[in-house]
C-alpha cells in the first residue's frame, strides 16, 4: 500500500477519537493551541464551520448545549447541512452562540466574505473560534489559496464589525520539519492494535519542536493564526 493511503487510512481510522491528536506532530500541535480556546469561549449552540469530517465535534460537545456542523460539500453522513460559508449560513441571524472554524478559510476562493457572514449568524455576545495557515505547506490541492498573517486576520476581523479577543500563533519551522517526518513515521509503522508506534514518536518530535520553535517569540515563522473573535460591546 502507497507510503499517502496507509497514511490516509491511519487518519481516517482515528478521526473523531482522542488518538488522532496523538498521530502526528501538527496534530499535537492545533489540539494543544485551540484547545484551551475551547475551553475558555464555546457555549451554547456551536456551529461548526468547514467541519469536514467532523475531527473536532467530540471537543466542542463537551462545551455546548447544540452542535451542528456544515461543509461545502457531503464530507460526512452527520452534517447538518451543506453550505457555502462564503455567505450562504441558512441560519437566521444572530441566532448562533459559537462559531468553530479551523483550517477552512485557506480552501475558499473569497474568504473575505465569511467573516461577514459568521457576524450576521453570530449572537451579540458569541464568539468565534478561527484558525488560519500562516506558513503551512500545500494541502488540499487544487482548492489551496491562501495564507494568512495575524494582521491580516484582524483586518479582515475589522471590515467584518468584528473585535479581536485573544490571538495567537502556534507552530513553526521546527514544526513543519517534525510534521513531515511523523506522517512518514505514521505511513510506514500504523497499525490499530499498536497505535503507540506512531503516537510515541510524534510526541517527542513535538515536544522537540515547541522547544525549538519556542525561541521565536514574535511568531515570525508560525504554522497558523489562532484567534478569538466578537462583536463590540453595545
């Protein structure tokens, strides 16, 4: 089996659990940065915005009262619609409490207009949970656009009415190197009955990187943006 399908299959075997941010270093590294996020910010009903298939419902169940999850198209049976977030949420407005959007914006051909749209749905006291690549290789070719900086994003945030919360980067060049050895790792050693092969090696290769990656304080060569945002106070 090619080196991408048992790496695929590996994925695809552990989506949706907690054993899938422990396969790889870039894994590691989103949990651990948009955890916390989490955490600190989703309640109530959470849309789950470019959900794909669904690797980050279980998280945000445990923090809200409703979730429902959309894509672009039929990437998982237990969607709860298909939709354009470009600005076609057949949602009311101001009825959603939480907005999660990780690793969506970069795949739209005008991600400007989301951010619109996420405001019009967005409760006058809710808040949105985004993630965007910064320095991050090509994924999901053909349909890979953009790359955003953290000033980038607040502009965006502010043509949109929206304020910024919280913002941070996450990764970096350690990162990056660390990620594409653990996907080689993961490729060749994956197996469902000995799942610390892979999670074993990936969790020291992280631990590597976010000690290395730790020296550039300013983000210069950060992996992804990941901010919080909301309306401004009335």
């Amino acid at each position: 089996m090619p080196l991408k399908q048992r790496w695929n299959q590996a994925c695809a075997e552990t989506i949706g659990t907690p054993l899938f941010w422990k396969i790889a270093v870039d894994h590691l590294s989103i949990e651990r940065s948009l955890g916390p996020l989490i955490e600190r910010h989703a309640r109530g009903f959470v849309l789950d915005a470019g959900a794909g298939r669904l690797a980050w419902r279980a998280l945000l169940r445990v923090r809200c009262t409703r979730y429902l999850a959309t894509d672009y198209g039929n990437s998982h049976p237990e969607l709860g619609f298909v939709a354009d977030i470009q600005g076609g949420i057949p949602l009311p407005d101001r009825t959603v409490d939480t907005i999660f959007c990780c690793s969506v914006m970069e795949h739209t051909p005008e991600p400007w207009r989301i951010l619109p749209e996420f405001a019009r749905v967005l409760a006058d006291d809710g808040r949105i949970i985004l993630s965007v690549p910064f320095l991050y290789y090509l994924h999901g070719a053909p349909h890979d656009y953009f790359r955003f900086t953290r000033h980038g994003v607040e502009r965006l945030a502010a043509a949109a009415g929206l304020e910024v919360v919280e913002i941070h980067t996450s990764g970096g060049w350690a990162h990056a190197f660390g990620q594409v050895f653990s996907v080689v790792w993961g490729g060749i050693f994956w197996h469902p009955k000995a799942p610390w092969l892979v999670t074993a090696p990936a969790r020291l290769l992280f631990g590597v990187a976010r000690l290395l990656d730790g020296l550039d304080r300013g983000g210069l060569f950060a992996q992804t943006v990941n901010v919080v945002l909301a309306k401004p106070a009335r």
